[in-house]
C-alpha cells in the first residue's frame, strides 16, 4: 500500500482515538454527601435515619455520572469501623461502633466523625480506577467549616475554612484515598472527582493499533 494511504489510515485513527480519549477525560461527578444524608428530594437519599454506607442501598458502589465510589471507614484498632452518614450539615464521617452511631436508633451518637475513637480513623474512598479530586470540602466535628489539617495517602492535606489549602498534589491520580485523622476530627461533605485521562503512551498505542486494523482491513479488501 502507497505511504500516503497508509498514512491516511493512521490519520483516521488517530482521530477517533483523540474523540474517545476527550470524551473520558471530561467525565466528571459531584458526589453530595451533606445532600444525600439530608435532602429528601436527592435521588440517592438515605432516608431520615443516619446510617453506615454498608447499611444503604449503594454498599456496593454509587455510581454518578459514570464514576462509581464505595467509601468505607477502618481504625487503628481493627475493630468495626465504617463510612457514616451524618445529618445536619455535616457529610461523611466514619462510625467504629457495632451498634452504630444514627440517631434514629441505638448506638453512640458522638462517634460519626473521623476521629481519635478507637486509636484513630480512616475514611476511605475507592473509586476503582484512577481519578483527581478536583474540589473538595471539608466540615470539623460541629458541623462548621474546617480548619487543620489531616493525612491523606501518606501526607498532610492542609484545610481552611473548608477548602483543602496545601498537599493539593495528594488529591490526584489516585483510585483508593485514605483519608486519616491526625489532630483535626473532620467530615467530607462533598467531593467533585474527574476520571484520569488516558496518558500520552496510550494514545500513541491505541492510535497505532487502530491505524494497523485500518490498513489490515484494505489489504483484505485489495486482496
């Protein structure tokens, strides 16, 4: 096959793979903790009890505008511990109670952030391929806006007045984000998180591969 057409194929290709690639890297998704556990009108309300993630009907995953999460909560005690719902303006926390922490129902009503209880805790979202977390915010145990600071995969993520300040490289191109108590109890509220484009190497291969299946198929036609 002349060079030209061969590079016509490639051109093709290659075009197809930069639409496929830009449409993955603009896929975005707002998860709402604060309206979740307290607007009825959410999609994925969680009713009017406080509950663990384990507890709701997406334990297995909430999927948002193509991004699925599955947040759970761990402690240093390895004793049970999971992802909290949390009312009155405040998010996602984690409970280290059996019994649970609602206050709809038995349990301690104190323990739903992330906090010091049982040696100190982890909230933890998993989101199962890689993502940046392009906004974030964060409520301190009254409910109001935090300021400190916590540990997230390994360093410090720095807070004011809610908004992460400082570490901001911590909260990208990452699958699973362990976010742990050091000296600030906290909440997420919500998070804004963006699915990773496919790096430049990729491009290249699947643009490569998808021009050889183009000149294989006018082959097979020539032939």
């Amino acid at each position: 096959m002349p060079f030209k057409k061969i590079r016509k194929a490639f051109a093709v290709a290659g075009v197809a793979t930069l639409a496929f690639v830009g449409a993955h890297a603009a896929s975005a998704a707002t998860f709402d903790f604060v309206s979740i556990a307290d607007n009825a009108g959410d999609a994925n309300y969680i009713g009017g009890t406080e509950l663990n993630w384990g507890d709701t009907a997406f334990a297995a995953g909430l999927t948002i505008d193509g991004i699925t999460l599955i947040a759970s909560g761990s402690n240093v005690n390895n004793n049970f511990a999971d992802a909290f719902f949390d009312k009155g303006t405040a998010g996602l926390g984690v409970c280290s109670t059996v019994l649970g922490c609602a206050t709809g129902g038995p349990g301690n009503t104190a323990d739903d952030n992330v906090s010091a209880s049982q040696g100190g805790e982890t909230l933890t979202l998993d989101f199962g391929t890689e993502v940046s977390i392009t906004d974030i915010f964060f409520r301190a145990a009254g409910h109001g806006a935090l300021t400190g600071s916590l540990n997230l995969n390994g360093g410090v993520l720095g807070i004011t007045n809610g908004f992460a300040t400082s570490g901001l490289s911590l909260l990208s191109g990452a699958s699973v984000y362990d976010f742990k108590y050091t000296n600030s109890e906290f909440y997420i509220s919500s998070a804004v998180v963006s699915a990773v484009p496919i790096p430049a190497a990729g491009l290249m291969l699947l643009t490569a591969l998808g021009g050889l299946t183009a000149v294989r198929r006018r082959k097979q036609k020539a032939a």
